[in-house]
C-alpha cells in the first residue's frame, strides 16, 4: 500500500462509494432514490428542505420527485402557508415501498457493519460528525 493509499481522505472517499455502489446494487435503486425514499418517511416536507436535507442539487430532486409522482409513489402540493413552496410526502404505496426498503436497509447495514463492535461504531460516527464539522467550517471560511 502506498502512502497515497493510507491517506484518510483517500480511503473514506473510496469507502464512501464502495458502500454507495454496493447498497445500490443491494436494493436495486439509485442512492438518490433511495435517499428521497427514506427521507419522505419522516412525513411531508418542502422541496427545498429536502435539497438541504439530501445535498443534492434542485434539478436532479425535481426531475427524480416528478418520476416517483409518475410511478405513484409521491405526491406534491403547494404550500398552503406559502404557495411558492411545493410539498412532497409519500403516498400509500411510496410509504409501502419505503418501509420495505427500510428493512433491507438495516439488514445490508448489519452485514456491512458486521465485525465492527458497537464502541467502534459509535467511535467512528463521532469522527464522521467531527470531520463533517470541519469541513462546515472550511465552506463557510470561518475561525474556529
């Protein structure tokens, strides 16, 4: 292994879509699709939240909201409080679909995540957030 190849960033980001591609290929979604799925099952929410929320930009979560609605899995509104803004939540057979995906997302996590003690895990999603913390900071430029 090269030093390149030790470098964290490196092995997080090759991990990142190792992981992705694999889960993808587990459920037979894209990770976008997936991501909205079990998004919506916390109940109607905003376009623009759900961009914020998924990191994804308002194109590519238009065009993927449009095709769920088309398939019967969503459905929109526009905000009563704020026509400018449009809801999405799912519908009987998008809640359906998300629960189901739920559950095989929990076993693929089990299997991804088997060997790995529950310290180590709650040790690495402490350095996750901390990294996700720092690089909040380095977008925003500010002094810590």
């Amino acid at each position: 292994m090269t030093s390149f190849d030790k470098n964290l960033l490196v092995q997080l980001s090759l991990t990142c879509t190792d992981a992705k591609r694999a889960f993808s290929q587990y459920i037979g979604l894209s990770q976008t699709r997936s991501q909205l799925l079990l998004s919506l099952l916390h109940g109607e929410i905003s376009h623009a939240s759900l961009q914020e929320r998924l990191v994804i930009d308002g194109a590519t979560l238009t065009r993927e909201i449009k095709q769920f609605e088309a398939e019967g899995i969503v459905s929109r509104r526009f905000d009563p409080q704020d026509n400018r803004y449009t809801l999405v939540s799912l519908t009987a057979a998008g809640t359906q679909m998300a629960t189901a995906q739920l559950e095989v997302y929990q076993s693929f996590q089990a299997r991804f995540l088997e060997g790995i003690s529950q310290e180590e895990q709650d040790a690495m999603l402490s350095v996750l957030e901390r990294i996700r913390a720092n690089i909040r900071w380095a977008e925003e430029g500010e002094d810590s």
